[in-house]
C-alpha cells in the first residue's frame, strides 16, 4: 500500500502529574506506570503517516473526568499536534451524566463518550440499566457516539443497548475484545453471534485497534491477528470499519510501528479503496473531522 494519511481513532496520553488511572496498578502493565505526552506519541508514530488523531480517554480516576475533558479538548484546540478531536470519559449510569456533559456539549471537538464496561469492577449488565441507557440516547440528541469497549462474551449486551438507542451512533472498540490466544477461545462463539448482530444495526462501526495487546509479547507474527481482523473486516464491511492504534497500551505487546505494519500487511490483498477507507475516510466521515 502507498504511503496515505492516516487518521488514528484511539490515541491515548496521559500525564501522571496532573491524572491517577487506578487501573495501572493491575498486574502486568508495569510498563504503563509513566506518563506518556504527545511528544512520546509523535516520537513513536514518526514512520506511520498519522495526519490526524481522535483522543480517547484512558479510564482515569471518575472525580478527575472533568478535569481530562477539559485538558484533551484544549490539546485539540492547538495547531502543533494531530488531535483533531476527542472521545471524553463519563459515567452514563449517574444520574449527573446530562449535567457533566453541558460543558462540553458546544465544543466542536467533542466526538463521543467511553466509560470501560470491562472492568472488574463493573457486572455484566451494567450498560443495560434503565438510567445508562437513557444517558445514552442523550448522546444520540447531542450527537455524540458511544464507544463499546467490554468482554468479549457480552457482545450481546451491546446488541440491546444499541436497540434501545437507536438514534445513537456507536463504535466496538478493539474488535471486540476477542483474545488471539489459542487458549482463550471459551467466549469465540458469544463474540461472533454478537458482532454479526451488531454488523447488522447501522449506526454501529468497528474500531480495528488493539487487539496485538492479545498476543504473546515477543514471538508474534502478523499472521496471528489475521484471523480476527478479517472477521470483523467482511463482518462490518468496509464502509463500518477504521484504524485505531490504542498507543501505548499496544505496547504491552508491539510497537506502533510493528502493529501498524502487520494490518497494513493483513489488509494487503484488500483493494486501495478498502485501504483508504480503513485508514482513513470512514473516521474523517464520522467523526467529521474534515468539517473543523
């Protein structure tokens, strides 16, 4: 594939003198546990072609949300950097979810809302609640998107939110969630049944990113990935699918350049029209980047 511009859906910072994400202390990422600015970013994407970026938040701690929506969307408002929009952080099953969004509801570089459903502290059906889904038809009348990052075997959970929502438009981040292990197949058939019912609602796009944070650090090959990628690929079609590259979570496992280049290498035989699409027209279209 010829070099292209390249939008990047899932580019995270974080800085931990201003921020505390709880979640660092699990086991296993010790390599998170430093900050990680735009300049670490531009560094590690240098080869990469990224001409734009869409921040997503990166699960900090809940009394500090306002204060990240406020630091990323005036990161946004500066020419020296790639971000041309950003998907906040929030709580959509408190009752407070439609005042702490009223800040921001004008910011033109406000694209969406994510709260991580996968945590260990957050039950499945916790986005099926009466008040979480009405919090997230309120995305749908500001025109903001949701993003659906959760267990693998909950797909079908996302499949009733979505329903319920219809006027929203929503992303399934990092594939689905769905491991490349071998060993960690138990929910495969859960997560295909969801993710082609999701494929069959509109306003659902799938968000091609981090699943290399699923493979064994050190020995993978492009190869591995292929399986999973190309079912969300013909699942959603090339219209519905877009690059993320979930830096520098990726890390755990890949470079940015080597995750970058194994989809590159996955997606090879596709057209350049598909190409194109993926890394770039489809979120320059429905983040409406181009309109800022």
């Amino acid at each position: 594939m010829e070099q292209i511009s390249v939008i990047d859906t899932h580019q995270h910072l974080w800085d931990l003198d201003l921020f505390q994400l709880p979640w660092l202390e699990l086991p296993g990422i010790s390599s998170l546990r430093r900050s990680f600015l735009m300049s670490d970013y531009l560094e590690a994407t240098q080869n990469c072609g990224i001409t734009q970026t869409v921040y997503m938040e990166v699960n900090v701690h809940p009394d500090l949300q306002r204060q990240e929506a406020r630091h990323v969307l005036a990161l946004c408002s500066q020419a020296e950097n790639p971000m041309s929009g950003a998907v906040i952080g929030g709580m959509p099953g408190g009752s407070g979810f439609g005042q702490y969004l009223e800040e921001f509801a004008e910011n033109p570089f406000l694209k969406g809302v994510r709260t991580v459903l996968h945590d260990p502290d957050r039950p499945q059906g916790m986005c099926l609640k009466p008040q979480f889904k009405e919090n997230i038809k309120l995305l749908g009348e500001m025109g903001l998107s949701f993003d659906l990052c959760m267990r693998p075997g909950e797909i079908k959970d996302a499949v009733e939110l979505v329903d319920a929502c219809p006027s929203t438009r929503f992303i399934v981040d990092h594939c689905g969630n769905m491991s490349v292990q071998p060993h960690e197949q138990d929910s495969r058939s859960d997560w295909e049944q969801g993710m082609r019912l999701l494929a069959e609602r509109e306003q659902v796009m799938c968000k091609i990113s981090g699943i290399v944070v699923t493979a064994t650090p050190g020995v993978w090959q492009p190869i591995d990935l292929k399986e999973n990628i190309d079912f969300c690929l013909d699942t959603f079609g090339e219209d519905r699918v877009f690059f993320g590259g979930d830096w520098p979570v990726c890390t755990l496992s890949a470079t940015y350049d080597s995750w970058f280049n194994a989809l590159k290498w996955i997606v090879r035989e596709r057209s350049s029209t598909f190409q194109q699409k993926l890394f770039h027209d489809n979120a320059q279209a429905f983040y409406g980047l181009n309109s800022l």
